[in-house]
C-alpha cells in the first residue's frame, strides 16, 4: 500500500462562548507531537460569540507565536455547521481534522486517527466513542441511546458500518471534504458530511477507538433532544431526496 504524504493536518475548531476554557483545548493540541513531523495548522472560527472569546484566542496567539493559529469571526452567529464549513474552505493542510473548543475529546489520540491515511489505507477517519477500551466518562442514558439510533439510520441510508456517525472527531483527506458542497449550518452537518461522503466512488472509510470525557450540561454541553430530531430530518434528507 502506498503511503500518502501528510506535511501538514489543518485543525479545524468551531468556538462559540469558549472564552474561559479554549486556551485548555489549545494547549493540549500544542503538546501533541503528530507522526513524522507534521506540522498543524489551527482554523479557529468564531461563531459571533457573546462573550470573550476572540480577545482569548487573540490573547493566547499573542503568547504562543510560534504556534500557527489561524483567527476567523462571523459577524453573525450562523451554527457549528456554519463555522466547519468556514474552516473546511481555509484548511490549507494535507488532511483536516475536526476538533470541539470543548474538553470532550482528547488531542492525544490525533497519531490514531491520522495514522490509517497516512499509511495509505484510509481516505477518512472517524473516532469512535464506542469502540475500543479507552476511557469514556459515564454519563447520559438517553443521550447515548439517541446517539446509537442516528448511527443506526445512517448506516441503514449509507450502507456503511460505522458505529459512531456524531462523534466530533473525523479527518478528511483536503480534496475530499473540500469537494463536497456541504449546506448544513447547525448540527446537521454529521448526517450530511457522512451522507455525502459515503456516496464518493471507492471512498475509503476507517472507524479507530477514541476516548470520551463528556460534558454535563451543566458544564457546557450544547447539543439538545431538537438537534437530534434535526439530525433524522438531515439523515432522510441527504439520503433519500437532496443527493447534491
């Protein structure tokens, strides 16, 4: 198998009111060492937020200038699918990963999730929550199971197996993602990029086990029971009657 040259991985990080916490997200991506050199670039898109944000993020650059942080705001608040889609257009790196201001998913694992396409098998890569025995914070039945049923639907759409269609963390290929004409601007953009991509000829789509330290509500946690009835509308819609 021919390995495919990855020089730079574009990170892209949809912010909306991260102000107190997006340098903690930041300065796990700064540790991380990627395979073979590679270098990152960081897309951060700021969602019109209300609070601090940008003056957080403008600060932490301010201290951290050797770290190669690319700054957008919307000048309205559109969504998360908005914000990806502002990224996904910027990312200028080899491949682009999708990463959430939040502390839900752990930096750490980048070299798993990169690994099967830098090695020449996989043209995307999506880290699972549920698979795999690495750590998951115990949270919210319901959540869990609504998680489980979209995946389900997807895949019976898709004709994929995947065991984890919602998680945050996906890697594309640059070409791939940027070739798709994504529209979805809140959080329908999971079933549709999954829609889209499965659709590709010969795509090729890995699954690798991450671990989850899942917010409470309370905590931040945006993602409600309605982005989830909005996700089944996306699931029918980009599979059944809007393929473009």
């Amino acid at each position: 198998m021919e390995k495919f040259t990855v020089s730079k991985l574009s990170i892209v990080i949809p912010a909306y009111n991260e102000g107190k916490t997006i340098h903690l997200i930041l300065d796990k991506v700064k540790e991380v060492q990627l395979l073979g050199e590679i270098q990152k670039e960081i897309i951060i898109v700021n969602d019109c937020s209300k609070d601090d944000t940008e003056e957080a993020v403008k600060r932490y650059h301010a201290d951290n200038p050797s770290l190669n942080i690319q700054y957008f705001k919307h000048e309205v608040n559109k969504g998360k699918g908005a914000a990806l889609h502002t990224g996904i257009k910027l990312a200028s790196g080899d491949i682009v990963m999708i990463q959430d201001a939040d502390l839900e998913y752990d930096p750490q694992e980048y070299n798993i999730l990169i690994k099967p396409i830098a090695d020449g098998f996989a043209d995307v890569v999506y880290g699972s929550r549920f698979m795999g025995g690495k750590p998951h914070r115990i949270l919210f039945f319901w959540h869990t199971i609504g998680n489980k049923f979209l995946t389900f639907l997807s895949n019976s759409m898709t004709n994929l197996n995947l065991t984890d269609m919602e998680t945050c963390y996906k890697v594309f290929k640059r070409d791939i993602v940027q070739s798709l004409d994504l529209k979805e601007n809140r959080f329908g953009f999971e079933p549709e990029v999954t829609a889209k991509i499965s659709r590709i000829p010969k795509i090729r789509i890995y699954e690798v086990g991450i671990s989850y330290y899942g917010r409470t509500y309370e905590e931040g946690k945006k993602i409600g029971w309605k982005d989830g009835f909005r996700a089944i509308y996306c699931i029918l819609k980009y599979n059944l009657f809007s393929k473009k």
